[in-house]
C-alpha cells in the first residue's frame, strides 16, 4: 500500500502522513499504524486480539488503549460511531474498514518527484500541482485567521519540481527571508515566507527523504 484515497483524505504510507484535501491531519504513530492496518485488510474485519498483536507485540496493554486509538482516528476522520462513513465497530469483535477506497500506485521513478510542504505554528499541508491561494479568505486552500493577512494575499504555483510565490495585491505585503516580494520568485528549500504576521516554513524534500524525516519525528 502506497497512497490511498477515502473520501476527503489520503493515506500515504510513504510519507506516513493522514492528509485532508492536501493537509496533513495529526494522528499518533500508534493510531496511523491502527489505520492503516484497517485499510489494507479492508473490507475484512480484523479482531481486536489480530490488531493487539500487531501494534503492541508481546506485551500486555489494558483493551481501552485500542479503544482510545479508535476515538483519535474518527475524530480525525470526523467520523461517527454511530453512523460510521469509514470505519465500523464489529460488535464483540473488531473493526472494519468500510468506506470506498482507491489504491495509487505509481513507477518507481515517481518517488523521486519531490514533495513540497509548508509548515507554520500549529499547521502543515503539502502543496499539490497547480495553483494554492493563501489568504484569510474563507474556503482558500490554505486560509490563515489573522488580520494582518489578506484576503486573498499571494498565490503558490507548483509546476512539476518547481513551486513559485506572487504577491496578490496584499495590504501588509509578501516576504521572502524578510525581503519584500516584488515579482514571483522561484522558492527554494528552507525558504521562510511571511504573509503580514504569519510566518510560514517552505520546505522541498525528496521523496525518500520526506518518508524517513517523517518516519523520525514519529
């Protein structure tokens, strides 16, 4: 299993990452490992006992453990128990992965095209090809609530291995490594980027290396 699309997300074992319309949703390491075993046996039902022994081998942990990893991943998949879109609870049993789901794979080749990410205080998202607008618009694809931002304050454009900034306008500006940005530039990795008081982390990884840094920091 390499990326697989439920509904609104992606689950990407390369990366290890749960995303949601190309942000990265937190999950614990326990908890995405939990999920991802419910979605590669989907749609069979796995016991609890099967699932304890692959995420705590030889050793004992209370049954609530399991249950409080169930909670984290519906709340991040913003799931209901009840009425369950991807997960349901087999009673006296388990668990199963319901939802529809389609596996991506792709050449070997491909994990070399680089991954784009941006990180800020309290947020990350990976940066798809195309075109993201970043802003304190509502609905943007990556929407900051503060009032030194615009509404609409500048634009990233990824095309291929390449990810460019523009300023749209902004009241407050666009900056690059603190200097003022009058035309669009080409960002390079570890570029720090700042919509008015916001500042934002740019970061172009490999592949490969995005899996073992995220692997690392798990």
């Amino acid at each position: 299993m390499t990326r697989v699309c439920f509904g609104e997300f992606t689950l990407d074992s390369e990366t290890r990452e749960l995303l949601r319309s190309a942000r990265a949703v937190h999950l614990s390491p326990k908890a995405f490992k939990l999920l991802e075993l419910l979605v590669s046996n989907r749609p069979r039902a796995v016991s609890k006992h099967e699932l304890h022994d692959r995420l705590w081998p030889d050793t004992f942990v209370v049954e609530a453990n399991l249950a409080n990893l169930m909670a984290e991943i519906r709340a991040a998949l913003r799931d209901n128990s009840r009425s369950p879109r991807y997960v349901r609870t087999v009673q006296r049993f388990g668990y199963a992965f319901q939802a529809e789901a389609e596996t991506e794979r792709g050449p070997a080749s491909r994990r070399q095209e680089p991954i784009f990410r941006l990180s800020w205080k309290g947020g990350r998202a990976v940066l798809v090809q195309g075109e993201q607008v970043l802003g304190r618009e509502p609905g943007l694809e990556l929407s900051f609530d503060s009032t030194t931002v615009s509404r609409r304050h500048a634009r990233i454009r990824i095309e291929g291995d390449t990810a460019t900034l523009e300023d749209l306008g902004s009241k407050n500006g666009t900056l690059i490594n603190d200097s003022r940005l009058g035309a669009p530039m080409p960002l390079a990795d570890g570029d720090e980027i700042r919509l008015g008081s916001v500042r934002l982390k740019f970061r172009r990884l490999a592949a490969a290396a995005a899996t073992d840094t995220a692997s690392a920091s798990r």
